[in-house]
C-alpha cells in the first residue's frame, strides 16, 4: 500500500532550493565501493522518506515515497563544495531524488551526504548517518565535517 500526504502550505522549489544538510564522513582505508553502496541502499530503505516525491494535485502537493538517491564518485582532488554543489543541483522534489551520496577518493577516502530539507529534519539526519556509520562496518567511517543546514 502506497501512503499519501497531502500538503497545503508547500513551499516553492525555488526558495527551498538551497536548504539542505549535510555531512562528509572519512575512512583511514579504501571505500569498497560495492559494501558502500549496499549500506546506502540499506539506510534509503529504512529511511523511505529520503525519497520522497512530490506531486501537484488539485491545487495542493502530495507525497508519496519512491523516490531513488544519487551516487558519484568524484575525480581526486575534488573538493567537498564541488560535490555537494554537483549533489544540490541533481535533486528534484518531483521525481523524489533529494539524497545524494559522493565518494571523494584519495589518500583518506571521504564520503559527503547531502539530504534536501524536504526530505529529512535536523533530527532524523544525524539518525541517517549513524545508521550509514554502522551499515558499512562501526569504526572505519567517522564524522569528518558537519555542514549542517544551509540557506
């Protein structure tokens, strides 16, 4: 069964364009790319709002999950504002993909999340990350930077 949410007071794309959060984690060793993107899809699953659409309907906005995340993996000597710029840019409240996941290698592999507002809070994000942290294996991603909310 599909849930839906009807929405009135829905604000427009364009002034939540740039609320977001995020947040880059950091491993000593090499990403395995494959375990990481398991973990992501792990996490997205337990989190079905990550992917949540949203769709005009009689002059209001619903909701409904099913929604998709987004991966890349950024050329070395990327910087982190690039990736998270590059990770804004592709969401897009009406197909449900307001999460995105980077993976920055080089010399210390670093990992940047970035979730839209509209799809998580203040919160259940660090619950997201934590649950990323452990999904991948405890103790070889940690909690490099916290950019948190952005306007």
């Amino acid at each position: 069964m599909t849930a839906y949410t009807a929405l009135t007071d829905l604000p427009r794309l364009e002034d939540v364009r740039f609320w977001f959060q995020t947040d880059v984690l950091a491993a000593d060793s090499r990403l395995d790319q494959t375990r990481l993107c398991t973990a992501v899809e792990s996490v997205f699953a337990a989190h079905p709002a990550l992917g949540t659409m949203f769709e005009p309907f009689l002059d209001k906005w619903t909701t409904r999950p099913g929604g998709a995340w987004g991966w890349a993996v950024e050329p070395p000597g990327t910087a982190v504002g690039d990736a998270i710029s590059r990770q804004r840019d592709s969401f897009d409240m009406r197909t449900g993909r307001l999460f995105a996941v980077s993976l920055l290698p080089g010399a210390r592999d670093r990992l940047v999340l970035t979730a839209s507002y509209l799809c998580t809070d203040r919160a259940s994000w660090p619950v997201v990350v934590d649950d990323l942290v452990s999904a991948y294996g405890g103790g070889v991603l940690r909690r490099e930077q916290r950019a948190g909310l952005a306007a």
